[in-house]
C-alpha cells in the first residue's frame, strides 16, 4: 500500500533477500492494511469477525436454500461452531470459507442452462478469490465433480441421460471459468504451479503442524468427531438419494479433514449443510413408510413444525440489521478500554522482549523461530530483517530441515549456528538451544516468563 506496487521479491528475511516471493494473499493482505490504518489491530480483528459472521449466516442460509430441518441445523449448530474456531485467526483463509459457502450454494442450486450471467458470476467470483487465498483451486475441483456426477448419473440409475449430461455440460463449462478467472492474478499461471508444487511436497507439509492430522483424542474433540460423523451420515445418504454430486464432494473433505487438521473446518462449513439436507429428505420419506401412525403422527407433526419455523428465519434474515450492528461492532472495539486489549498474546509472542529489541542495531542477525519472526516483521514495519518467518511454501523443506537440526541440537547443529553467523538469539524459554548458546559463551540481555534474548560473545 506504501509503494503502490506488489511485491515480487523478499523484503523481510537476511537468509532469503532479494529471492522470488509469490504474495498469494496480497488481496487479504490490502483488505487487513485498510482495516489497520483506520483503527490498528481492532480493526484487523473486527475484518475477520465480519468473516466469521457471514460464514455463519450463510451457513445457516445453506441449510434453508437446500430443504435442510430447521432443529437439525440449530443442533448442527454446535459442533460446526466448535470445530471451525480452531481455525478462528486473523489470516485470509478466513474470506475464503465465505467464498466456499457460496460455491457449494451454486453448484447445488445450479440449473441447467449456462447463461452469461453464470459465466460473468464465476469468472469474477474465481478472480476475486485468487487474489485472496490459495484454496482458489477449490472451485473448478468442485465443478469438476459435479460434472463426473452428473455424467456417470445415468449410467448407473435409470435418469433422463439427456438433462444429466446438459447438467454435466454445464459444470464443466464451470470449471473451465472458474480455472480461467482465477488466472486473473499478478502472477498468472505461475501461481498456480507454484501452489500445486507447494501443496504437492509431502517433505514440507509433514513439518507443518497444522497439516498434520487431527489428534481426536485430545479434550474437547467429541464435538469435532460428531462433525465427520455427520459429514459421513450425509454421504452415505446423498448416495442413496442418487446425489453424486454431493457423495463425492463429502467423500473427498472428508477423506482430506482426516488426513489434515486444516480440512476440519470445510468439513463443518460446506458438509453439514449438505447432510442436514439429506437427512431431512430422509426423515421425510420415512414419515410415509413404515412407521406405525402414532410415531408417524408425531415425525409429521415435527417436520411440519420444523418447516414453519424455517419459513419465518428466511423472512427475517436480518439484512437490513447487519451494517448497523458491524458499525456498533466496530464503535466498541475501538474504544481505548476494548482497543488497549486487542494485540498478540503477551504469553504467546516476545511482547516484552521486544522493547528490548529496539534498542539494539537494525541490522543485528538475529535467530528466532518462524513464529517470532511473523511478530517481528509486524512489530518492525519489516525494517528489522528475520531469520525465518511463517511463509513455508517460500523458505521450503531443506531450509526448514536445517532450522530443524538447529533448534533440536541435532549433529550439525553448531556449524549451522556459524554459517548463518547470528549475532543474537530471541528463543523460547523451553528451547534446549538457550542453555546450549550460553554454554558457548552468549550473553543473557533479558530474559522473562516467555522467552530469552542472547548476545554472542
């Protein structure tokens, strides 16, 4: 926003300058300086509340757009919640769970005659969010699904070949915008090799904590499995419904969510609508089947009921509310008492060491995990140079490996330490690398609950 020119090469780090650098979020990254210049990190935090707010109403607007139960999808209600605030952060990938709401709404409610208002809809849609998150990729995936779906539709049950493969025309068509649109960046094509070689390297990825898999044995995980069950209920059923479409969409986060933490949430985003929808067709067609009347009697009386109430939510959807509360929001999170509280966690992030920092040359070397540097390219405006900060994808699997062999007093450890020739260390207190330097001779400069900060001699 200073220069009025993107980046295209590394300004924060001493071990990476001047390398090529693909700003994938720089769309994010211009939304969160506008909400910074004008109120700093409330205003930061108030954008990505926003976020969460519209995620969750159309969320809900999912639910109804699809025939889903209303009490179904205020019970859902819980485990959704519980399973995305793992992923409640001030990073973009939050806009892009608004954009993945709205895509699964499309292709669920798709018809099939491609007019140019779906064409000029994806196009801009695919172009806006290559610029804000690298989960672009999701849309011309997703199309392309629907596409196979309705294609081998009627190949399977007996269909009206003809409508399927128009329908099968038509996400194909889709995908074909989405991947175009999403050309529409400063970096072209590159972005999209780029991505792919990042999301393809398994020596990176299984370095970074978040695309691990989900530990379900932790505390609290009951609400998070309850979510995948449910996203697997609704598969199951979509199939049996001949709902291919759905099935594969389910199949494929599901079986992504298990393998990565990070998938989690788009379980609990884009599936459980779609069960609730499945689940509700079901109960529909058992109320007429088999039950004896007075159970019959009460599923009808309850399925009614449930419509109703659904019925009333779609009139008031509260629109016309939104703006004025989103500014009340943002009046009270900019009061000095709520602002003096908005920052990172002082128990989290060298807070306190940092003022230490700034009495030191810019130019120092300094040598602190990824996570500080992220703080310090924050806290410094990036004018004093990083070791290692949280951009895997430019830094790459061989830098992390010997930032690994480093931190973890691994063989090697020491020649690592004088090649890189730090002059100063900013390292958590649990780090055996503090008593390892100043068994070489570094100088404690500060030293508090969180972190220590270490002059060579």
């Amino acid at each position: 926003m200073a220069t009025g020119a993107l980046p295209r090469t590394d300004p924060f780090s001493f071990t990476r300058p001047g390398q090529a650098w693909f700003a994938w979020e720089w769309g994010a990254d211009v939304l969160m300086g506008l909400a910074h210049r004008a109120a700093g990190l409330p205003g930061v935090a108030w954008l990505y509340l926003l976020a969460i707010a519209a995620g969750v109403w159309l969320w809900f607007r999912l639910h109804w757009a699809l025939g889903g139960n209303f009490w179904i999808a205020c019970a859902m209600a819980a485990p959704m919640l519980s399973t995305t605030n793992l992923h409640w952060l001030a990073r973009p990938h939050l806009l892009s769970w608004v954009l993945i709401l709205l895509a699964v709404w499309y292709a669920e409610t798709a018809g099939e005659r491609f007019r140019p208002a779906d064409a000029a809809c994806i196009l801009a849609g695919s172009a806006l969010w290559a610029n804000l998150h690298a989960s672009f990729f999701f849309a011309p995936a997703m199309a392309l699904m629907y596409a196979a779906a309705h294609w081998a539709r009627p190949l399977i049950w007996e269909l009206d070949r003809a409508a399927e493969w128009r329908r099968a025309r038509w996400f194909l068509s889709a995908a074909a915008l989405a991947a175009l649109g999403s050309l529409a960046n400063p970096y072209g094509w590159e972005l999209h090799r780029h991505v792919y070689r990042y999301l393809t390297d398994s020596e990176l990825l299984t370095r970074i904590g978040e695309f691990q898999s989900f530990n379900f044995h932790v505390e609290g995980a009951f609400q998070i499995l309850l979510t995948v069950a449910l996203a697997g209920l609704g598969a199951v059923l979509a199939l049996g419904q001949k709902r291919l479409g759905r099935f594969l969409l389910s199949a494929a986060l599901v079986a992504m969510a298990l393998r990565s933490a990070r998938a989690l949430p788009l379980v609990a985003l884009a599936l459980l609508p779609l069960a609730s929808a499945s689940i509700t067709e079901a109960l529909g067609k058992v109320a007429t089947a088999g039950l004896r009347p007075a159970l019959r009697k009460q599923l009808g009386a309850f399925l009614a009921y449930s419509e109703r109430l659904r019925a009333i939510d779609a009139r008031l959807n509260g629109a016309a509310l939104a703006p004025a509360l989103a500014l009340l929001a943002l009046a009270w999170m900019t009061t000095p008492a709520v602002a003096a509280k908005a920052g990172f966690p002082p128990d989290q992030f060298p807070v306190a060491a940092a003022r230490e920092l700034e009495k030191l040359p810019e130019d120092i070397r300094l040598l602190s995990p990824d996570k500080y540097g992220g703080y310090l390219i924050y806290r410094f405006a990036g004018k004093r140079k990083v070791f290692f900060d949280g951009r895997s994808d430019f830094y790459g699997a061989e830098f992390m490996k010997q930032y690994a062999r480093l931190v973890q007093l691994r063989p090697g450890w020491r020649r690592r330490l004088e090649e890189l020739g730090f002059t100063h260390a900013l390292l958590p207190n649990n780090y055996p690398l503090v008593e390892a330097l100043e068994h070489l001779g570094w100088k404690r400069l500060y030293g508090d609950g969180v972190c220590t900060l270490l002059r060579r001699p």
